[in-house]
C-alpha cells in the first residue's frame, strides 16, 4: 500500500510583522490648528498696536516735548530723552522685522501669494519706518549727549539779527498766515564767523516784545538796537541751547 506524500511546511507568519487594518492613525485636530492660528494672530494684533502707539509717542517727543523749551538744559535733556525713547522704539519695530520677515518665507514655503504680498508689504513698511526714526533719534540725540557729555562753553556774540515771519501750517508746512501763530527768528553771528539761530515761537506778534529774561535780551541786543550790540554767552554748542546772556 502506497504512503502518502507528506504535506509541505507553511511558512509561520511573524505576529509583530502584521498590520491590522483596523489601527488607526493619529491625526491633527483642525480645530487645534485654527486655535493656535487665532492666537498668533491676537498676538500679532497687540504688538502692532502697541507699536503704532510708540511710533506716535516717539514723534510728539521729537517735534513737541523735544523743543517745548527754548533755553537752558531741560531742552538739552529732552531731546536726550526723546533720543532714548525713540532707540528703543527702534529695537521694537526690528524685532517685528523680524517676526514679519518670518511670515514671508512660511507664505513662500506655502505658495501662498497673497499671503506672500502681505506680508513682504508690511516687513517693508516696518524696515523703512525704523530706519526713519532711528535717523531722527541719531541726528537729534547725539548733540544733545555730547552737550551733556562736555558742558557749556561761553561765545562771544559780534552782531544779530531779528526776523518775523508767520508760523507755516504744521499739517502742511506752507499756507503761512498769522492764525498759525508766528516764529521769531534771532540770527547771531559769533566771533569767529559762524551764525547760529535761534527759533522763538508766539501765539501773536506783539508777544515777543512783552517776553522777559532770555527772550528780552535778545530782542533788546538784535531788535531794539538794530543788532549792532554785542553780547556774551554761555550756551551748549552742540545743540545750541542758550543757558545765559548779558549784552556787553
């Protein structure tokens, strides 16, 4: 009687190498993805405004704190301080560079053009705005930290002259009319040939005459004598702020 023919081996199959179907795969939540996304963009929010705000600050320090004195050293320390205000302000808006830059090359990484123009746009605008106020903050406090630095020094005044004119609109800066108020303008040319001015603002024109102490003498030594007086100063040179004067 014939045997039979043995049956072949199959092969076992390795149980960690099986995939089940049914395991499922983790996947991101779009609802957290939005969440983060409206966060960044709150975030994004405050910071703008906040910088909006710092931009208008830095401007009144320099055009109205900076100068709301005529003489002495409290004009030199404000526009020191205006200085101050507006590096700081400077570091900020680099800081949102930085972060814009950023938005840029996750929009090109995406292929997100609009997104893309957007945003190169706004790291533009914020590039050139920081370049503006760290000039002004350069031009306006580096005299006035030298003055602090180095102190008065006394000028011999030989000969000044008196201007009025009235103030040009600020929003402007032409239309010049009397409603605008009117700058009273002293010209002093020093004993080495050198003239320095000196910009006195009025609400009026007769004001000017009334003014006393610093303004007085001036307008005694370069209006009421012709400017054919001379007179002796000490001033801070960098800045030009008058601290004293006596007409000779």
């Amino acid at each position: 009687m014939p045997r039979p023919l043995p049956q072949p081996l199959r092969p076992e199959k390795d149980p960690m190498s099986r995939t089940p179907a049914s395991s499922p795969r983790r996947a991101s939540s779009p609802a957290q993805g939005s969440t983060g996304a409206g966060v960044l963009k709150k975030i994004a929010t405050a910071i703008g405004a906040v910088l909006v705000a710092l931009v208008i600050a830095a401007i009144a320090l320099f055009w109205f704190i900076g100068d709301h004195t005529d003489f002495g050293r409290e004009r030199v320390v404000w526009k020191a301080q205006a200085c101050g205000v507006g590096l700081v302000l400077v570091a900020g808006l680099l800081i949102a560079c930085a972060f814009a830059y950023l938005g840029v090359w996750r929009a090109k990484r995406d292929v997100d053009i609009e997104k893309y123009n957007q945003r190169s746009f706004g790291t533009v605008v914020l590039c050139i705005t920081a370049l503006f106020v760290g000039f002004q903050s350069i031009s306006r406090g580096l005299p006035a930290f030298r003055d602090l630095k180095e102190g008065t020094t006394t000028v011999t005044v030989t000969s000044c002259s008196f201007e009025q004119m009235p103030r040009s609109n600020p929003g402007t800066r032409a239309d010049r009319t009397p409603d605008n108020g009117w700058d009273n303008t002293f010209t002093m040319t020093l004993a080495d040939g050198t003239k320095r001015a000196t910009v006195i603002s009025t609400d009026n024109a007769g004001d000017i005459a009334s003014r006393g102490g610093l303004t007085g003498v001036l307008y005694e030594a370069c209006a009421q004598r012709s400017g054919s007086a001379s007179m002796t100063m000490e001033v801070y040179p960098h800045t030009w702020s008058i601290v004293e004067a006596r007409i000779d």
